[in-house]
C-alpha cells in the first residue's frame, strides 16, 4: 500500500512494503529513482539488522551460526502505517517468528516520515524488546535522479560533502565486503569531487569515523539539487558498477559490511551497534530539494 504526503512544497511517496520511500517531487519534478530493474530494483530500503553482507553468509551468535543475506531483511518485510496526517507518517515493525528465526532478537523498529518546507526528515527509532543485549545495524540506502552527459554517464555531476578535511580516508570496498585497506579522496576547494563513468568501478566509497556530516549532489551547470544532512559515523556513496546508472545513492550508515576475514561474533562487527533490554535508539537523516 502506497501513502501520500503533502506540505504544498513537495510531494513523498512511502510503501508500507519495507517502508520505503519511493517518490519525492517538488515542481513537477521527480527526485527519487525509478527502480528500474535495469539497473537497480529499489529506491531507498531501509538497511536492517544489518548492514552490507557477512562474511560467508552467515553470522554468530553465541556461538550459534545464522545465514543472512545483505542489508538484513526489513526492506522485504510488511511495515505497519501506524500514524498518518497530510504532512507525516509512522511506520513499524515489530519481530516475529519469521524474523526470529533469522535474527534471535525481539525488537520493534519505527520508521517516521516528516515534510519540513523543502525537506523530508527520516527518523528510526530501535527499541530492544526482548531479553538480551542486541546488536544491530541500520543504514539508509535512497537514490536521487541524476542528469547524464551527452555520452550517457554521469560525467559532469560532483558529490559536495560537509567537512573540514581536505582529504579523506575511504574504506575500500571488494564486493561485498569491506577491504582491509584504504585510500585517500583528495577534495576539490568546494569540499567536493567529480563524477564519471568510472567513479564506482570499486564499489561504494565508504567514509568512516565520522568524516563528514553531510554531502549534496551537484549537476553539471553546478547546481546542487539534493542536499543531505546526517548525524552518522559512517556514509556510503555508490551507483551501479559499469552500468552509467542515472542515479547516485547517499547512505548514511550506524553499521558496514563485515571486513574481509572477520569471524568475530556479531556484537564485534565493526561500527555495530548495541542495545541493551528495553533500550531504545534513536537517530535521523533530512534531505531537501532544491
């Protein structure tokens, strides 16, 4: 079920199937990404308990080994519309026997929606309902609508992001995990860099440690048209590898894919995040539209 939300100044989209927004449009102009299978299924999942892949499949327990695919499995799940007004929306998920037997914890998770002027505020909340201390990651993972050059690539379009760095460490990425290496990203004096078709040939450009705490998308005219700001520790940049996709995606991240050879248990992951019984967590990203 797909529901509508409306400040006058822009217009979102939200599905209750994994949550996800699907549309934003201000002027008559569409942001968000298609999900043309072409090129990527999905606009802007929800990436829950985890984010990115483990290694091998499969992740510990006490001791206990699960298989789990990437991102976690709430992108695919029914979510509750639990509140609703022209301007906002609350959505949930709360475990089940079909999430337990894939991620022994009981917890709820709240996805809230809020139109602000040109802006649309993303809020989770992670509540630990159950028993034991939780560990968990969540992530964002939206794509925004980009303008390809003359030769069908992205060429032309920069990412801006928010720092005082002049360069910056990126993980390495080696689909799908996390490399144990990195490299610097040398910043232009505007605090950004240039896009082109070869820009994702490693994969997503990982930034740790909070780095940054924003990053905004400029076209070729040198207008930026999406600008993002988070409180994360960690943002991923990416579009598809070798398919001059005409989007890139803007991902905060509390959690990464697992590094090459780890074998720790899950509350060793990198980043990951712990919750102690009745805990909850609570955190936000807003993006706004020029």
């Amino acid at each position: 079920m797909r529901t509508s939300l409306t400040n006058n100044v822009i217009i979102a989209e939200i599905e209750t199937a994994g949550a996800e927004l699907k549309s934003i449009k201000k002027g008559g102009k569409e942001y968000m990404w298609c999900a043309d299978p072409a090129f990527w299924n999905r606009t802007s999942p929800v990436l829950f308990p985890f984010v990115g892949a483990v290694a091998d499949g499969k992740y510990r327990v006490g001791g206990h080994e699960y298989p789990m695919g990437q991102h976690g499995f709430a992108r695919d799940m029914e979510f509750e519309l639990e509140e609703k007004a022209d301007d906002c929306a609350v959505f949930s998920l709360t475990s089940n026997e079909t999430t337990l037997s894939k991620y022994p914890f009981d917890f709820k998770l709240t996805i809230s929606y809020k139109l602000d002027g040109d802006s649309i505020i993303v809020g989770w909340t992670v509540e630990n309902t159950g028993k034991d201390d939780m560990p968990f990651a969540i992530g964002a993972h939206p794509a925004f609508n980009c303008e390809l050059s003359s030769e069908g690539t992205l060429k032309g379009n920069s990412v801006v992001l928010k720092t005082d760095k002049d360069v910056l460490t990126v993980r390495k990425f080696h689909d799908p995990l996390a490399a144990n290496e990195t490299y610097e990203l040398t910043l232009k004096n505007d605090k950004s860099f240039e896009v082109d078709e070869h820009t994702f040939d490693g994969g997503a450009i990982i930034l740790e440690n909070s780095q940054v705490s924003g990053a905004s998308i400029k076209n070729a005219e040198g207008d930026v048209f999406v600008e993002m700001t988070f409180d994360a520790p960690l943002l991923g940049i990416w579009s598809p590898v070798g398919k001059n996709a005409p989007f890139i995606c803007l991902e905060p991240w509390y959690g990464r894919a697992d590094a090459e050879g780890f074998s720790g248990e899950l509350k060793d992951r990198d980043f990951e995040q712990l919750l102690n019984p009745g805990d909850s967590f609570d955190a936000e990203y807003r993006v706004s539209f020029k």
